[in-house]
C-alpha cells in the first residue's frame, strides 16, 4: 500500500509564526499565559499548551496579570487597549496577511471609500477587519447579499485572507457595476486555496483519502469536501487511533492530507499508523 502526502499540507505561515510566538512568550513573557480564542483550531495542539500552563480565554474580563496571545485572525484593536490598560504583556501572533486586511480596511474608510469586506460575517477575522475599520463597513458574504443602495458609490473592497478566489470574482464583478469609483485590495492569502487545490489532486489519483485535522477546524472540514467531492473514500481522523483496519481493506494507494492547524507530529503518527495496516 502506498500511502502519498499532498504536496500542500499542514501548519501555514501564520499558523506556524503564532505557535513560535506563543512558544516564546512561555519562555520569555510573564505568567499566566492566555491566548484569546484557542490558539488554533487544533484540540491536541490547545492541550499541548494548556500543559504549558498556556489557556484561552474568550474575552479579559477576568484576566488581570500576566500576558495574552493574539491569533493569527487578530482582534478589535479595543481589546489591545484594554489589555494595555490592565498592565497585561501583550504577544500580538495577528498573521500579517491578516494585519495587511486591517490596515487597508482602515485606510478605505479613511479616504472616504464606502468599505466592503467580503466575508463570513461571523468569522473572527472578518469582526477584527470591520473593527479595524471602526464597524464602518457592510460584510458581504455572496454576490446576492449586495445592497442596491451602493449604486453611484465610491466602494472600496477587502476580502477575508481564507475565501475562494471565484467569491471575490463574483463580488467584484457585481460591485463593478453599481460604483462610480471601486478601489480593489485582494486581500486573499493563498494558503487555503493551494492546500485545497492539491488535495483535490491527489484524491482524484488515490483509492482512499485521510484528513487529518480538528474536526472544529474549518478549512480541515472543508479539505474534506472537496476530496469527497471527487469520489474518493474520505475519512477526516483527528489522531491515528480512529484509523481502522478495514478502511485500508484491498487498498493500493491513499492519500493523506491535512488542514493549516495541523502539526507534523501528528500527520507522521498517521502515516506510521497506515503503514502498520499493510
Ligand atoms: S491561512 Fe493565510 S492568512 Fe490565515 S494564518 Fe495562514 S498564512 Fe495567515
């Protein structure tokens, strides 16, 4: 049985610059440490951490000392003061794709542009972009959620860093024809559509595919999708003790891949673990 790894797969930049961050603020920052949010959407990565004495908290309410991580999605820059404002050390792991969204969000509004972010509206980044733009801005998560009262508008436009290329297509195409001026930032990192794309690659090549990945995390399910898309038996595993025998029953060839949060430790025990089923 040959068992092939996609050439896209696991921690992103982001994702691995926060986990660098967070490492050294347990080296380096003062105690306790909390991240806002967990770290990342990955349940054996969050406890690997909270043995670290590294714990998310959803908001600082009762957060006093110590020091907090910010995750790659970023936060309200509100919540930063507030942190400052209670003496907290502050780690800011915001992934700079995600910061440069903010920032040009901010300066949209600034120069007078009405904002559109496209995006889930309740995704975490898309609350810190339109925090960063003072929540002036309409969130638009397809092209018929546009409003008609943007016609004659000068638009400006970011886009969440995770959404497909084709949405931000669509969008812009529907905005083109209502503004009088549109100012475009695509804001799309490329991380998410690579893995998927590879992915999509191997699954249409192997007789069985494994996810690996949190099964809260939402690009890992959606990884899932799309290889399930093709036709090809899928499983999504967060750890090899759910792999099972007769998965790999008459089987030649499986792929494996895994989401932006998932570490390397746990996609090698995967792969151990399959090998074993030979
Ligand atoms: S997916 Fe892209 S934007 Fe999100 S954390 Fe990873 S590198 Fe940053």
């Amino acid at each position: 049985m040959k068992v092939t790894l996609a050439s896209q797969a696991g921690y992103c930049y982001g994702v691995e610059r926060a986990l660098r961050m967070t490492d050294e603020a347990v080296k380096n920052q003062k105690v306790p440490i909390f991240t806002l949010g967990p770290i990342i959407h990955n349940p054996q990565v969050v406890e690997s951490f909270k043995a670290l004495g590294v714990n998310p908290v959803m908001n600082l309410d009762k957060t006093e000392k110590g020091t907090i991580v910010v995750r790659t999605h970023g936060v309200d820059p509100l919540i930063i003061e507030q942190a400052d404002q209670k003496g907290l050390s502050i780690v800011d792991a915001t992934c700079p794709f995600v910061a440069n969204a903010q920032q040009r969000a901010a300066e949209l509004v600034e120069g007078g542009y009405t904002l559109i972010i496209i995006g889930e509206k309740e995704h975490p980044e898309v609350i810190g972009i339109l925090a960063h733009a003072q929540g002036q801005a309409v969130v638009v998560e397809k092209v018929e959620d546009i409003p008609k009262s943007l016609r004659g508008k000068s638009i400006g436009v970011v886009i969440q860093t995770t959404q497909p290329l084709e949405n931000f297509q669509q969008i812009v195409a529907g905005l083109a024809a209502l503004a009088t001026e549109l100012k475009v930032f695509n804001t799309i990192c490329g991380a998410t559509s690579r893995r998927q794309h590879s992915a999509k690659k191997l699954a249409e090549k192997v007789n069985v595919m494994i996810v690996v990945g949190g099964k809260n995390s939402a690009n890992t399910s959606r990884l899932a999708q799309i290889c399930e898309a093709t036709g090809t038996r899928t499983y999504h595993i967060e750890t090899s003790k759910e792999l099972k025998a007769p998965w790999f029953k008459k089987v030649d060839t499986v792929g494996l891949t895994a989401g932006a949060s998932t570490p390397e430790w746990l996609l090698k025990e995967v792969v151990e673990a399959i090998k074993e089923f030979n």
